[in-house]
C-alpha cells in the first residue's frame, strides 16, 4: 500500500512519550542544543526518524519492534532486519526518554559526519533527528506512518521527544505544542510521474466508463500531494476521430474531454516535451496549450515557439523555490518547436547546464524531466547517462527520465537524485513486456530549501487503461530489480 493510503489507518495508535527537563541532560536543556533559539525550559517537541539505506525494500515496522530492539538489541525472530542501529552523537538521553529504557549494546552513537557512511558500510540502519535526512537515506514508516508526509501528525508519531516544560502539563497540553525541528509550513511533497498518453486501449475505456476511469484506484494519493507533476504526450485536438493508418504509424491526438482526468487527479503541472506532442500539426499545439491556460494547469518543456519551450517553470509552495526544466533528449524531429512553430524543446544540453547553474544561484532547486530515449532496460545506456549526469553535475537537485515505459534504476549523490525512466503512468500497455505493467510514481519532499528525500510508490496496471497499487510481494520484486543496478554515491 501506498504512504497516503494507510497513515489513516495507522493513526489509531497513540501513546505518552518520555518528557525530558534540563536536569536529564546535565543542567542543559536539548532545546539549546537542537534549537538554539529556544529560550531555557520553553517546551517543545522534537521529532526523530528511523533511517535506512536508500536502495532498502523495507517500507514499515512496528514501533514496538523498535523498542524491544532499542531494549533487548536483535532476536533471531521477527523483529527490525538488521543487527545494530546507529544515533547520533548527543540524542542518546533524548531518544532513552522516548523509549523509557537505556539503550542495548546494540545501539551505538557515532558523529554527524560518520553516520551515513556507518550506515552503508555496516548495510544497517539509524534512529535520526529529523532534520538529519538526505536523499541518500530512506525513511522507514513506523505503524504505516511516515516523517515525511505532508499530513503528517506529530500526535501519533512515536518517534517524538518531549523537551522542558512543567510537570503540570497534561497530554493534552503537550498536544498544542509544536515541533521544534518539524515545521509543517516549511515542507512540500512533489509527486513525478512517468508516461500518460489519453490515446488507444486507455482512451476506449475512458469513452466507456468516463475521463476519470483510468485513476479510478490512485486518486486520492494523485490529490494528496502538494505539487502533481504529469507528462501527457499527447496534444489535445478539437475533433479527435483516429483512423486506422494513423494508429498504425503512431500519430496520436487525445479527445479535449480527456482533460478532465487531469484536472479530476489534481494536476498542478503538466510536461509538454513529448514525442507526439506534434502528432496533429500546429493547431492541435494551440488548441492543447490555451486548455492548460483554461484549466490553470501551468506548462514547460513545450510551448507555441522554442523561447517559450525552454522557460523554465517556476513555482513556490512552503517557501520551497522550484524550477522545472524540462526537454526532449531524442534526435533532433520529435516535436520539436522553432523560433516560429510551437512543439516541444529539443535538449541543447549546454543551453540546459547553464540554465541550471543561474537558477540554482538565484535561489531555486533545479528539476529537470528528460523525455529521452525509450530504452527497455534496467539501466540505461551512455546517451542518458551522460546527458542526467550533464545535469545532476549543473545543479539539478533531481532529474527524472519522463520517457520509459518500464521503471529503470538510479544514481543517488550528496547533491542529485537521478532517476532514469519511471514507467507508464496512463497509457495501454499492460500486456507489451512484464514490465512496461509496472511503474513507480516518485513523491520527492523538500524541507525549507532542501531535498530531504524520496518516496516510491508502485502501481501495476490491470488492463490498458487501470492501474492499482502494488501487493507487498509484486512491490519488492520490482524494488529489487531496479536497486540491483542502482548506484548510491556514499564517500
């Protein structure tokens, strides 16, 4: 299941953290230590994470689990996966009144600047400040419950130490006071997506069982995220009636009531670098640019000239500054605009390095989505590879390949997060290869200017136009593919 289906279900589990004074930390209050601004005895809360390496199948544990780890270290039954955990250096007192026990000798503090090479070297895992998280960690769920989502509730999570204070102050005071290292006004999840194309199979369930049908069992996690990213291929054409040659040579058009799937799921931003983004000429490009207009759907990577195609898109949610950048990496022909002709941008990749690096300095976090070549493999080839890498190195915070119809590996660094191909988001191809059913849809959180990490969903498609979330054991057979020839980069 996914992150925004079942921390509903999860929140049912409540419980009364240990509250801390300053006489528990030797006369100095943690607030001063995690918080410097926070005036001696203020009370606040402080939110810790359980932390794994990134390329981990592992979603969710129990937080009881954790707890008898914390107290008792590893069992040979089922319990945490791993046979030591790492803290940081100075959280030992703060998370010993969490768990109300001292900690195992399984449990071993390190400094900042060692722990995450601890942890990949040692193939273990950690217990962090909030703050803390990289994209070069995964968030582990406790009870289906995440750090990073947007909805998180700070009243459920386990994970959660409580600082100064009164003994006068109830649970239900406690509940009023916010986290001093989670400040959910200053967090945003951006949700990428791979291929949609309202054409063929997909589009003869939608005349059918309406717009909407294709969504039917993602929905409200499509809608949950803060920022929805999608990338239709495909124009919108006033009279769509598609013959016989035209499928057969791949020339497609989508119906303009097909628009109303993308606006039903939420779409705040829709990638228009596609193939087939010319299919129908230069009317069907205006028409499909003036229905984004109409729907409040902003656009990049197309446009109704090549100035406008290569605009970056800029948006800002939580005070998280965003740049959206976005092209076509094929040869030169696939949809691409002129300086009189709309289409899409062709990837000039020095004129897309030098873009990034100007607005990376002007404050933004760079994201650029390659519609790049269709490559039906793991892995890709050097092509992609060097033209992700030309951008990760510019300054690309991420840089996701919109093109592949199957999901395809990563590269992770201490400054990128490259993901090559996520896979069919809406489009008929179930039944082509095993793999172009499966896809992921990647949830990337930001935290006051800073990617702190990503989360994959993964969805299997049922017939030419339905997807539904992944079962656990379909979910790790995928997540083990494509991490068996991924690449994190841990000094």
């Amino acid at each position: 299941m996914c992150l925004f289906s079942i921390i509903t279900a999860a929140a049912a589990q409540e419980r009364s953290p240990g509250k801390i004074s300053s006489e528990g930390l030797g006369g100095k209050n943690i607030a001063d230590i995690f918080a410097p601004a926070s005036p001696a005895n203020l009370p606040s809360r402080y939110v810790f994470t359980l932390a794994a390496p990134f390329l981990t199948a592992t979603d969710s544990v129990a937080f009881a689990d954790l707890s008898d780890f914390w107290v008792n270290g590893p069992r040979t039954e089922a319990g945490l996966p791993v046979k030591q955990l790492y803290i940081l250096s100075g959280t030992e007192t703060l998370l010993e009144n969490i768990f109300q026990f001292p900690a195992s000798s399984a449990i071993k503090a390190v400094s900042e600047s060692e722990l995450l090479s601890q942890v990949y070297t040692d193939e273990t895992w950690a217990i962090l400040p909030f703050e803390s998280l990289e994209p070069r960690y995964k968030s582990i769920q406790l009870d289906g419950m995440s750090a990073l989502s947007n909805i998180f509730d700070i009243n459920h999570w386990p994970l959660t130490a409580h600082i100064g204070g009164s003994p006068e102050m109830s649970d239900a005071d406690w509940q009023q006071i916010p986290a001093s290292n989670r400040d959910p006004g200053k967090l945003t999840t951006l949700m990428l997506t791979g291929v949609t194309a309202l054409v063929r199979g997909t589009a003869s369930y939608m005349d059918v069982w309406g717009p909407e049908y294709p969504a039917k069992n993602i929905r409200d996690t499509l809608r949950a995220v803060d920022l929805l990213h999608v990338n239709n291929e495909v124009p919108f054409a006033a009279v769509c009636q598609q013959t016989e040659a035209e499928l057969n040579r791949l020339q497609f058009c989508s119906k303009t009531a097909y628009i109303d799937l993308l606006t039903d799921i939420g779409t705040d931003l829709v990638e228009l670098d596609g193939d087939h983004f010319q299919d129908f000429g230069d009317e069907a490009v205006y028409k499909t640019l003036d229905l984004y207009r109409e729907k409040g759907i902003p656009a990049y990577g197309g446009g109704k000239n090549l100035e406008e195609a290569r605009k970056p898109l800029l948006l800002e949610h939580n005070g998280n500054r965003f740049a959206f950048i976005g092209c076509n990496g094929k040869e030169i022909g696939y949809a691409s605009a002129s300086e009189t002709r709309p289409g899409a941008a062709h990837c000039d990749i020095p004129w897309i390095t030098k873009q990034i690096k100007t607005l990376k300095a002007e404050g933004y976090l760079p994201i650029v989505t390659f519609q790049h070549i269709e490559y039906y493999n793991v892995s890709p080839n050097d092509e992609m590879r060097e033209d992700f890498t030309a951008a990760a190195d510019a300054g690309a915070v991420v840089v996701s390949g919109s093109q592949s119809h199957i999901p395809m590996a990563f590269e992770i660094s201490e400054n990128s997060f490259i993901h090559y191909g996520l896979g069919n988001l809406f489009f008929d191809q179930a039944f082509f290869l095993p793999e172009t059913s499966e896809a992921t849809l990647d949830v990337h959180v930001f935290y006051d200017g800073r990617h702190i990490g990503t989360e994959l969903l993964t969805i299997k498609f049922t017939n030419l136009a339905l997807n539904r979330f992944m079962t656990e054991p379909e979910r790790h057979s995928v997540l083990e593919r494509i991490f068996s020839k991924s690449i994190v980069g841990v000094e």
